[in-house]
C-alpha cells in the first residue's frame, strides 16, 4: 500500500546540480562565442584596412588626375574604415583645402589633433591652413605646437622654424619674427647654406648685425661663397661699416645688381667722406671742396618748377652753398665745424636733389650716406 | 522544516542564478550584436564590393529580398520589422516567451536584408535578438515564468548597449520603451547586463566612439529659439515618418496573403532604383551621420538626404523587410537638423554654433519624436558627445518634437505598428491595476456566435428565439462585432432582410481586454447592446468570453455573500437586455 507519506521527497540537489552544469555549459558557450566573435571582428577589421588603404590609392590617383572632389570622397572613406591610420585624415584635410574648403579641412585637422595632439604633421597642416585663413595667432600656436613636438627631429624642427619665420615675415610681422630667427640660429649647422639662409632672414625683418654675424660665420666655413658676400657687404654697409662692406663686395659675384650698385656707393663714400677717420687734412679739405663743386653744379642742372613750394627751399640752398664756398677759402677750412657744415650742407642738398631730379646719381646718394653717417637728418 | 528550508534555499538560489544569468546574458547579447554588426559589414562588402556598378545597386536589394521574403514568411514569420515591438509584446502579452527560432531568424535575415542595401538600423533586431537568447536562456534553466520575462529587458538592454555603444540610454531605452517603467526591480539587472555588454564590445571593437563629434556648445542664448524651431520641425518630420511608415504599411498588409512572400522584393526593387542615385541612404549610414555631425555635408546634400532616407525606410520597413527604424531616425533627424543649422549659421543676426551642433540636437529630436522615448534621446546624445553643454537646447528641442507628436499621434509608432497586427499592448496604468478584479473576473467563456453569412432576417429570428439583447456575429477566432435587437429591426425595416450579417458591419466595435479592470469594463459596457466582448491582445479579434450583465450581476452577488469569483468567468449562457449603441473599433487601450 502506498501513500503520499511513502512517495519519494523530490530531491532539490538533482535541479541544482542540474543548473550548475547548464550555468557551466552556458559559460562556455559564452568563452566560445567570444573567442569566435573576436576571430570574425578581426577579419572584418583587416577587410576594412585593406578596404580603407585601397579607398587611399583612389584618392591619390584621383588627386593626381585632378579631381580632387573624387579624390575627397575617396579619402573621406578610406578615413572612415581605418580612422587610426592618420595619413588618411592628413589626406583629406589635404585635399578639402586644395579645394577651398578650408573651414571643413580645418575640423578634419582638428578632430586628428584630438586623438593625437602631439603630432607635429598635424600641427603643421593646422599652421599652414591658419597661415592661409590669414590667423597669424593661429599659425603661430601650430607652428609652436609642432616645433615643440617631442616627436620631432632637430633637422624638421628647424625647417619648420624658418617656415614659420617666412610667414611672419610676408606679415611684417618683424618682431614676432625676430624672437623665432634667434632661437633658429642657436643650433644651425657647420654649413653655409643654412647660415647665409638665416642671415637673408635677419636682413628682412631688420636685425643687420645679426644679419652680418650670420654671413661672417657662413663666409669662415666657406670664404667663397657668394650669397654670403653679398649678404655680408650688404649689411655691412647697412650698418656703416663701409670698409668692411668694400672687402665684401669686392669679392661678391658683380653679376648681381644689387653688388654692382652697393659696391659703387661705396667706393663713392669711402672716397668723397670728408670726415672719415685717418685722412689728412689736406684731403678732407680737397674732398669738402669737390663735394661742394659737385653740389653746386647739380643745384644749377636740377632746378626745381617755377613757383613750386621747392623754389624757395632751392634759394635757400644757394644761398647757404655761396656762403660757404666763401668760408672755404679761409682759414676756416681747416676746423672741424667747418667739415661737418659742409657735410650737412652737401647733405641737404643731396636730398633736395633725389626729389627734383629726374635721375639721381649715386654720388647724390653717396653724399646723402655720407650726412646720415655723421648724424645729419632731414629738415 | 527542512522542505521549507530547501524551498527557502532554492529560491535563494533562482535569484542568485538570475544574477549570474544577467551576466552571461549580458556576454552573449553583447557578443550577438558585435558579430551582427561585422556580419551586417561584411556582407554589403561582398554585395557590394568597393564601387558596386548601378546595375549591382539596382538588382541586389531585390534579389536577396527575394530570399528573406521566403524566410520571413516560411520559417520565420515572427522576425519582420523592427524586434523592438515584437519584444514589448512577448514582454507584455507572453510572459517574455521569446521561440529559439527568433533571435536565430532575426540574425540571418537582418544580415541579409541590411546587408543587401535595405534602408534600416541595426538595433531594434539586437534588441530582439537580446531578448530572444535570453528567453531562450531562462526557459532553458526552467525559470519561473516570472524571471523568464524579467530576462527579455536585460537581453534588450545588453544587446542594445552593445549595438550602440551607450550603456545608459540602453538601459534606459529598455526600462522607457520595453518595460514602459522605471522598474527598480530591474534597474540592477538591465544595468549589470548593460555594462557588461559594453564592456565585452569594446573589448573586441575597441574603445573607438560610434561618432566623433566635436564639441559643441549653446553659442549664445538666442540660440534656443533656433533649437526650439529644430523641435518643431522634428515634430513635424516625426509625424510625416509615422505617418507615412503606417500608410504604406498598411498598405502592404492589405494586399493579397499570397503576395506577402514577394512585398519584401518589392520593396527591394524601389529601394535599388533609389540607391542608384543615392547610394547615401543604403544601410544603416552612420558614415554620413557622422559627416553631417561634422559639417561635412552641404545644405542641399543634408536635405536631399533627409527627404529620401525617409521615403526609402518607410519603403524598406513597409515592405516588410527585417531591420530597424532607431538608425534611419537617427539619420534623418541628422539631416533635418544639419540643414536647420546651416540655414541658421548663415542667416541668424546672432553668433551660432556650427551645424553639427544642430545635427546632434536634431539627430535626439527625431528619436524622441518618432520613437517617443525622451530620456533615452537625451541620454544617448550625451554618452555620444560625452559633454552637459549641448544638454539644454536638446532637451527643448526633445519636448516639442515629443509633444508635437503626441498631440497628433496617438500611438508610438512602435505600438502603432502592433495595432496594425492586431495586438494590443496594455498602457501601464492598466498593467499597475492587474492585480485588480479585471475583466477575466466576471466574463463567461462559453459564448454563442451568429455566423458572418446569416441574414439578418435569421439573425433576428435567432436573438428573439434566444430572447438575447444582442449576438456576437463571426468565429470565436475571427470576431467582426456585435448586433443587437434594435439593429436587426431597423436593417429589416430598410428591406435588408436577406442580406447577410457581414455586409452590413465594418469591422470596428467595443471591446476589453482580459486584464482591463472593472472600472474600464462598466464604462465600456455601457456603451454597448448588452454584450461586451473580452478579446486577446495577442490577437485582438479572437473572442475570449464575453461579459454580460448576468455575469456583472453575479459577482455583485457573490462579493455580497463573501466569496470573491474565480478569474474567466462563469459557464452559462444567461443572455442580456440590449442596448442601442453602435459598433465601434478594435482600438488598443
């Protein structure tokens, strides 16, 4: 006889044990599908490498054929299967800007920076698009951002520098520049070319001495250099050091016409200069006379239009050129004020001409370096 | 004692197993919308290759709709459209009873018909997809029914987390729109899911966000009035998108049952004609959501694609096609608000926000208004761009896209899509109330049908035979409505005595559902000739009892003596005086 007491107690171990094991099994059906799931992502992931470099190989020969909206519309895509792959981005921030879409070339740029903000090529597409939007602040931010890269070598940091410094320069922007030209010339390498590069530099945004120091240090690793000649005779004589800048230009190539014209005013200086140093008295005499001469001999040849407001100025002229013609043959030739009121009479004189005559001469502009030289100035 | 312990520790034991299963769960459903995603890719790929000729854009969406549409109507009649309804429904009707064939069918033909250039997302069969292993998964570790359903969300949330890469606004999205409330019994789990989902993702895809956006940031207060008018024109699209998915729908279902093998090939052949014009809208195209999030796209581009990505998912989905609606909203909403923003850039007297900032703001604006689920937009939009500062004009631009079309449409979309295959999903204020004495109380199971061919001379011979107030008229499957006496009387004074039953009804009549509670079922039964239908909401024409007011008068009754009635009904077939009310239709909640 049976009963409800003798009927088997349902045993809860057995659905236990069976729920660790289907616990268990689902476990591994999780770490399988895992390793599986991986294995597939992969392969799709190398399929769309492959698939985003073929999308780049369009784009550039679409870019070398000249059409840069296909080119955009490839790159675009080949940036958007493999975004870790910058050359891609690079590529279309490239191609938006050829096109004149800089603003959108501009968020490409800046959307790489995000994921990469010490990347100096980055940096230097930003600088070079900010130079082309006209944001001087801007280029100047990127250009830093890339030369202070720490992935940068020394040679690019460099170069980049000297691009940087030609921006700013075509800005006149001299005295962002000058900081810049200082901190490129402080690791420049044992050769010409690259100081005799810096030297050019100097001279445009205004610093002739450094400009000189630049193209002496070019000319003591290569003495024969010819833009280093020039470069330095022109600065030389910038700063008045007309010997010097004599010994250059006496060197430098004569096909450059910019020698050709320093070179003779400053034989013309060094030779008509009543007041240069270590002369005898006899000749700054001789020189204050032949300058007067030629003063007053250009006074008769360039006169100015009737009635003209230069007229008066003119009598003027002549009349203190009399005056002191008259001076000349006195005693007083021979004192010093006497040299320097001629030096700025002729001064005078010379400037007055370089506005009234058709065709200066350089003996008008020698004269007129030669009053600057010695403190004169315009009335 | 020791039973009661035992029972104490198995059921200890369920809850601890739930948690290690949210985890497991979490791991599949993530893994299952990784490898959807790369086989989504990998397919169109080799569909499609690098260049795809038009004649290869044109014939491809036909051609392998040819093969989903046998699948879907052969083997996987359940896995049509979104997941996202079908999921609430199993959640909601079916005890989360998700077959295993579903998250298996969902797969392959999602693959295929996204893959094959279809204009539809991706999530809402994660979604399904989720739920369905997970169903799977608890019925297999014979849960209790309770936990089983409790597993369809946490699956939804962990695949959607996994498909979208936003852990929260997943969770969110599977508590605002499948749960359809903040249930704290399930935040835990939806979360650990959710996160382990994502964690899993991002272990085998990398930490890569979905979209790289920059940014952006509300410009200048003025602004909200431009983001404001984003919300309005969202609101507007939203209803256009709704609209038009449901027409066209509609459409599709009404054609011959036959046909509905070849609807997803027709479907195909337009969207092939479309994309040989506009490759742009093929797929999910999240590349060009990603463009528009960076002003990448020009303001005739943004609006080309926003009008045509619209029409070509409502054709895709209508069609019946296997795919989603979150992404091509997401587009769309892109679109609209990049174009918004570019006009605003260009025009406004005040400083902007670039346009991108737009198309984010518009890409929320969508999804709150055609999917109706604001927190989920907000919160998504913010794990997408990892910044509060565009929250603000989001979130106005959210309250009157969602406003807008709640004003003017009545429904989700999503539960206006199961309206249209007749389930009816219950509202929370009457799931809040099931507990409550519903209609299953006081209806009868056994109920008389008139057939639909009857005359209407028979049939009025037939009630006063029975001395019934009125007859259901149809099959206990197939319910076309009701008649009463009165009716029957004045079709027969018209001289429409001969003409049958069918004819002279259009299909639309009062009703309630098993779990309406008592309130809703008086009201409703006022309204009706003295026979009130209790049909499924699985299937909103199949009659499950019928209340009556000899069956309302007998748990009156029984309540008075004490004794609380039994849930279906009493058996018996009393009939009721009738009332005069015309038919209405079978409208959800």
């Amino acid at each position: 006889m049976t009963s409800a007491t003798n009927l088997p107690a349902a045993d809860p171990s057995g659905r236990i044990h069976r729920e660790i094991i289907q616990l268990a099994v689902l476990i591994a059906i999780a770490g399988a599908a895992f390793v599986l799931t991986r294995a597939v992502a992969r392969a799709n992931q190398r399929a769309g490498l492959r698939e985003a470099a073929e999308w780049y190989e369009r784009g550039q020969q679409r870019l070398a054929a000249g059409e840069v909206g296909d080119a955009i519309g490839a790159f675009r895509r080949a940036a958007a299967r493999n975004r870790a792959d910058r050359r891609y981005g690079l590529a279309l921030a490239r191609a938006l800007a050829t096109s004149g879409q800089e603003p959108s070339a501009q968020r490409v740029l800046l959307s790489l920076r995000e994921a990469a903000p010490d990347d100096p090529e980055i940096s230097v597409e930003l600088a070079r698009l900010a130079a082309g939007l006209q944001d001087v602040p801007g280029a100047l931010r990127y250009y830093h951002a890339a030369v202070y890269s720490p992935w940068i070598g020394w040679p690019d940091r460099r170069e980049l520098r000297l691009e940087l410094i030609r921006l700013l320069l075509a800005q006149k922007q001299a005295g962002r520049a000058l900081p810049e030209l200082l901190a490129v010339s402080m690791d420049l390498p044992d050769q010409a070319g690259p100081h005799v590069e810096v030297g050019e530099l100097f001279s445009a945004a205004g610093d002739v001495r450094q400009a000189l120091a630049q193209f002496q240090r070019a000319l003591q690793l290569a003495p024969r250099d010819g833009q280093a000649l020039v470069g330095a005779g022109l600065a030389a004589f910038e700063l008045g050091e007309y010997a010097r800048a004599r010994k250059y230009l006496d060197s430098a190539p004569a096909s450059v016409d910019a020698v050709r014209s320093t070179r003779e005013l400053v034989e013309l200086v060094l030779t008509r200069d009543p007041l240069a140093s270590r002369i005898r008295s006899a000749e700054r005499q001789r020189r204050l006379r032949a300058n007067m001469s030629y003063a007053q001999e250009r006074l008769a040849a360039c006169s100015p239009p009737p009635e003209s407001s230069l007229e008066d100025q003119d009598l003027e002229l002549r009349k203190a050129l009399e005056s002191f013609q008259a001076r000349l043959r006195t005693p007083a030739i021979r004192e010093q004020d006497t040299i320097e009121s001629g030096v700025e009479l002729t001064f005078q004189i010379a400037t007055r001409l370089l506005q009234t005559c058709p065709s200066p001469e350089p003996l008008d502009r020698a004269l007129i370096v030669i009053g600057r030289q010695h403190g004169a100035a315009e009335q | 004692m020791s039973t009661l312990l035992r029972v104490d520790r198995l059921w200890l034991r369920e809850n601890q197993l739930f948690l290690a299963l949210t985890i497991v769960i979490g791991v599949l459903a993530g893994l299952a919308a990784v490898l959807f995603t790369v086989a989504i890719e990998q397919t169109s790929h080799r569909l499609f290759g690098l260049a795809p000729s038009a004649l290869r854009l044109f014939a491809i969406p036909p051609l392998m709709s040819l093969v989903t549409g046998v699948l879907l109507v052969k083997f996987f009649p359940d896995v049509r459209g979104s997941g996202v309804p079908q999921t609430e429904a199993a959640y909601h009707l079916s005890g989360g009873v998700i077959p295993a064939r579903v998250p298996f069918g969902k797969f392959l033909t999602g693959v295929l018909c996204i893959g094959s250039g279809h204009s539809m997302g991706r999530e809402g069969p994660s979604v399904q997809i989720g739920a369905g292993l997970a169903s799977v998964i608890g019925r297999w570790l014979r849960l209790s029914p309770a936990n089983v359903r409790d597993l369809v969300p946490v699956g939804a949330a962990a695949a959607l987390s996994a498909a979208f890469n936003t852990p929260v606004a997943a969770v969110l999205f599977a508590l605002e729109e499948i749960i359809g409330d903040m249930n704290a019994t399930l935040l835990g789990s939806t979360v650990v899911a959710s996160v382990v989902a994502v964690i899993v993702e991002r272990s085998i895809l990398g930490n890569e966000p979905l979209f790289h956006v920059p940014a952006y940031q509300l410009v200048h207060p003025a602004e909200l009035g431009a983001y404001a008018a984003l919300g309005i024109i969202g609101g507007i699209l939203s209803l256009l998108f709704s609209r038009a998915l449901l027409g066209l729908r509609g459409l599709f279902l009404r054609l011959p049952q036959g046909s509905k093998i070849f609807q997803p090939a027709m479907g195909g052949l337009v969207i092939g004609a479309i994309i040989v014009f506009c490759p742009a809208v093929m797929g999910v195209g999240y590349d060009y959501v990603d463009q528009a999030l960076n002003g990448g796209l020009l303001l005739k581009t943004l609006a080309i694609l926003c009008v045509v990505k619209m029409a070509a998912t409502v054709v895709s989905y209508a069609s019946g096609n296997a795919g989603g609606i979150f992404a091509p909203s997401l587009y769309v909403g892109a679109m609209a608000g990049g174009a918004v923003g570019m006009v605003v850039h260009r025009f406004a007297p005040f400083p902007t926000a670039e346009p991108g900032a737009y198309a984010l703001v518009g890409m929320g604006t969508l999804f709150a208004g055609i999917i109706r689920a604001p927190m989920t937009s907000v919160f998504m939009i913010f794990e997408i761009t990892q910044d509060y500062q565009i929250l603000v004009p989001l979130m106005v631009a959210n309250m009157l896209s969602f406003a807008i079309s709640k004003r003017y449409q009545r429904l989700p979309v999503y539960h206006a899509l199961l309206e249209q295959d007749d389930v009816h999903l219950p509202s929370p204020a009457i799931e809040a109330r099931a507990t409550a004495r519903t209609a299953r109380h006081v209806m009868r199971t056994a109920v008389p049908f008139v057939p639909a061919d009857t005359s209407v001379e028979a049939a009025y011979l037939s009630l006063l035979e029975q001395d019934a107030p009125a007859q259901l008229v149809g099959t206990r499957d197939h319910l076309l409505g009701w008649v009463t006496r009165q009716q029957l009387e004045q079709w027969r004074s018209a001289g429409r005595s001969a003409d049958p039953l069918a004819s002279m009804l259009d299909g639309e009549y009062v009703h309630v559902h098993p779990d309406h509670p008592i309130d809703v079922v008086l009201d409703r039964f006022a309204q009706t000739g003295g026979v009130l239908p209790v049909v499924s909401r699985t299937a909103a024409r199949r009659v499950e009892g019928i209340v009556t007011l000899d069956s309302i008068l007998k748990v009156v009754d029984r309540r008075a003596r004490g004794r609380d009635p039994a849930p279906a009904g009493a058996s018996g077939a009393e009939s009721d005086p009738p009332a005069t009310r015309p038919n209405r239709g079978p409208t959800a909640d």
